[in-house]
C-alpha cells in the first residue's frame, strides 16, 4: 500500500508538472502573438511614414526642379528677347541662392587675399624706404623683407581654408548624389561654373605668390650676402613679364596698351641689370626710371579713359569699381610722384629730413591705395556670382541693313579689364554721343550710327506686293 501511495503522489506530481507547462506554453504563446502583432503594426506605421516622407520629398524635388526650370527658361526669354532694354531683376529661386553660397564658401577665404599682400608689402615697402633714405640706417634686410614672408604665409592659409572648404563640398555633393530623386543635375549648372572660377583665382594667386616668394629669397641672398647677381634674382619676375608678353602677342583679346605695359616693365628690368651687374654708370637714374614713368601714365590715362566712359554711358561701372578705379587713379599719382623724386635724386645726403619722412609715408601709402582697390573689386565680384552665377553672359549682336546686305553691329556686351574685373559696355547712342566734351574732335568710344533707309527695293528684304 506505501508503494501504491508512492505512485500516486508521483503520477499527481508529474499531472501539476504537465499542467504548468502547458499554462506558460499558453502564456508565452499569448505574448508571442501580442508581440508578432506590435511589430507588424510598428512595421505598418514606418512604412506609413517613410511613404508619406518620399512623397513629401518627391513633390519638394518637383517643386524645386519646376522652380529652377522657370527660373532658367525666364533667364533665356530675357536674353533672347528684342533690344534686351529689361533691367527688373529676375526673381531667383531661394534653393539657387543657397547652391551659390555652398559653392562660393571655395572663393570667400581667397578673397581675402589683397588685404594680407597689402599689409606685408606696404610694411616691407616701409621699411625698405627708411633704410634707403637713411632714416633707418640700422634696420637689416630680414626685417624688411619678414612682412612679406608673413604676407605669403598668410596667403598659404588661405588657400588652405578654400581647399578644406572645397572638400566639404564635394563631400556634400556626393552624397547628395546618391540619394533618391536627387537635384545635382539641376545643381551642377550652377555651381560648376562658380568652382572653376574659384580654381582658376586660386591657382592664379598660388602660382604669383610663389615667383614673388622665389624673388624674395634671392632678392635677400643678393643685398644681404652679395651671393647671387641682381639678374638671378630678377629671374622669377622676368617669368612672369615673358608670359604677360607672349600672351599680349600670342592671345586676341590682349590688345596693344597692354602689350606695351609689360614692355614698358620689362625695359626697366633690363636697365636696372645693366646698372648693377654690367656697371653702366653711363645710366642715370632718370634714364632706369623712364619706363615706369611711361607705364604709370598709361595705367592713369587708361583709368581716366574708363571713369570717363562711365560718366558719358559707355561703360556700366559698379560702385565698387569706381571706387576702385579712384583708388588706383591716387595710388598711381602717387607712385609717378614717387618715381620722379627718385629720377631726378642724384645723393640722398642731399634729402632734408622732411622730404624723407613725406618718401617714408607716401610709398606704402601707394601699395595700401592699390591693395584696397583690389580689395574691393574681389569682393564685388563675389557678390556678382553670388547674385548671377557663373555663368558667361549672352549678349546677341544687332544686325544692320547696308546696301550689300545685313551686317552684324557692334552691340552692348562684357569686357574683362585687369585690376576691375568684368565690365559692361553700351555703345553709345545719338544723344550720348553729343554729350563728348573731352575729346570733340576725336571719339575714342564706340558708338551706334544712325540707320538710314535704302533707296529703292533690296534683294534681302521680302517684297511686298499689293492687290
């Protein structure tokens, strides 16, 4: 009978067993399917969401691209458009503004660079003067010559912000690339053009404070040791005048006064090698100095050519530009005032003191005169891209009717001048024309003729024929 009570507690204790385990079996199934089901609903929810987010960023896309696209087509009309007389601004889509200012984040450090030349090179210029009328008798060639070292080293940073920058932006391009229902195509027209642009300013400043840099150094090794010729150490300048000079010759859009400005540079490089290397003393001072008197009048008659076209409607300065050009137009004055004092100075011992101190302050005064300038003009074509792109401009010529058929006229357009930038021009009309008072007897401007009609029937105009 003990045995018999043995087997049946174990039989009940094995049944309670059973039925806890199919109890949690039940449970767990219960959580199982509460589970299953929160995250199939979970998933139902970010499906929802991510169909509603790339519906949402599909129409933004469309809006976006359909807004580029007006925005590009009403660009075109314009252009297109008869006599193109429209100045109302085209109203520019806010995603546009925002590629441009992404793209132009490359071209904002380097525009910063006439401000660091401008404060190295008056200093050293400073300097340089005070040593060389004996104000300074004392100060060593490396203390003249460290601002202008400082100066490159600035510029250095510079173009290292601008590549960093442009890293940041390729790396956002990409990725903006690869998303779904992407705009890069619609983006790349814009700012392709202003990255060239930005590369273009940068390898042009990189490669000319590098030659200035090599003529820096060998300029100290010859004043300070006597080591190399003054021939050596006007080699990287010499560089850069023989391309300036080959371009003038070998390039159409140079013209003449330019090539004779490098001319006119070069011609003083040579006297001056002459003067110290092959010891001319036949050559005065007057004599070396002829040259850059000669390119100081053209560079100020060329400014006066310029302001005054602006003043008659020639030309469309911006207000940066006249500016500038005022500035140039001192800073020109001041160096032809400087190179004449030098011409005619036979002994500095001769100097008083004044006229030392005025030669002192008048010869960084030039440099910093000329630097802001630049200054400005860098800065307003920065806001010229960020206001119209990169974009080259369309200006379709007009055409005239003469007696041996049509003829395409001179018509507004854009011109690059060297230290302004882009600049635009209209020919004048009849009513600017009279306006001339500097030049009555000779018209320097371009200006459009009167039409006057043809007498008789022309083979290029269609015949009209009357019922």
């Amino acid at each position: 009978s003990y045995q018999r009570d043995t087997y049946d507690s174990t039989d009940s204790a094995y049944d309670a067993q059973i039925e806890n385990d199919n109890a949690s079996r039940a449970s767990r199934s219960v959580r199982s399917t509460r589970s299953v089901r929160s995250i199939r609903s979970a998933r139902s929810i970010r499906s929802t969401r991510s169909e509603r987010s790339r519906r949402s960023r599909t129409s933004a896309d469309s809006r976006y691209a359909d807004s580029i696209h007006q925005y590009y087509n009403d660009r075109a009309s314009r252009i297109l458009s008869e006599g193109g007389t429209d100045n109302k601004l085209l109203e520019i889509p806010e995603e546009i503004y925002a590629v441009r200012r992404a793209a132009l984040t490359v071209l904002d450090p380097m525009t910063h660079t006439w401000l660091v030349i401008t404060i190295g090179f008056s200093t050293a210029a400073a300097f340089g003067m005070a040593r060389f009328s004996r104000l300074l008798p004392s100060i060593t060639y490396f203390m003249i010559l460290m601002p202008t070292w400082l100066s490159h080293l600035g510029l250095l940073a510079c173009h290292i912000m601008s590549a960093r920058a442009l890293s940041s932006f390729i790396s956002e391009a990409n990725a903006n690339r690869q998303r779904p229902n992407s705009t890069d195509h619609l983006d790349r027209t814009e700012y392709l053009p202003l990255l060239q642009r930005s590369l273009k300013f940068g390898l042009k400043t990189g490669v000319l404070s590098f030659f200035l840099f090599i003529f820096e150094i060998l300029l100290y090794q010859w004043l300070a040791h006597g080591h190399n010729s003054l021939a050596k150490a006007l080699s990287p300048i010499c560089i850069i005048v023989a391309g300036g000079i080959l371009d003038g010759i070998i390039c159409k859009t140079q013209n003449f006064v330019r090539l004779f400005a490098w001319l006119s540079l070069s011609s003083f490089l040579m006297l001056l090698v002459l003067r110290f290397d092959y010891h001319v003393n036949g050559l005065g001072w007057n004599i070396i100095f002829s040259p850059m008197l000669a390119l100081l009048c053209i560079l100020f008659a060329s400014l006066i050519y310029i302001v005054y076209g602006h003043r008659i409607g020639y030309f469309r300065l911006t207000e940066s530009q006249v500016t500038a050009s005022i500035l140039y137009s001192m800073g020109s004055s001041v160096c032809f005032l400087l190179a004449f004092t030098l011409a005619q100075l036979q002994n500095i011992s001769n100097i008083d003191k004044f006229t030392r101190i005025l030669m002192v302050a008048l010869t960084p005064l030039a440099i910093a005169l000329v630097g802001l300038g630049a200054w400005a003009i860098s800065r307003d074509e920065f806001e010229k891209l960020l206001q119209h792109g990169g974009q080259s401009a369309v200006h379709p010529k007009k055409l005239k009717l003469e007696s041996n058929g049509w003829t395409s006229v001179e018509s507004k357009g854009v011109t690059v001048i060297p230290l302004l930038g882009e600049v635009s021009y209209v020919p004048l009309d009849a009513h600017n024309k009279d306006n001339i008072q500097l030049c009555s007897y000779c018209i320097c401007y371009p200006y459009e003729e009167e039409e006057v009609p043809l007498q008789g029937e022309s083979p290029y105009l269609p015949s009209v024929t009357s019922n």
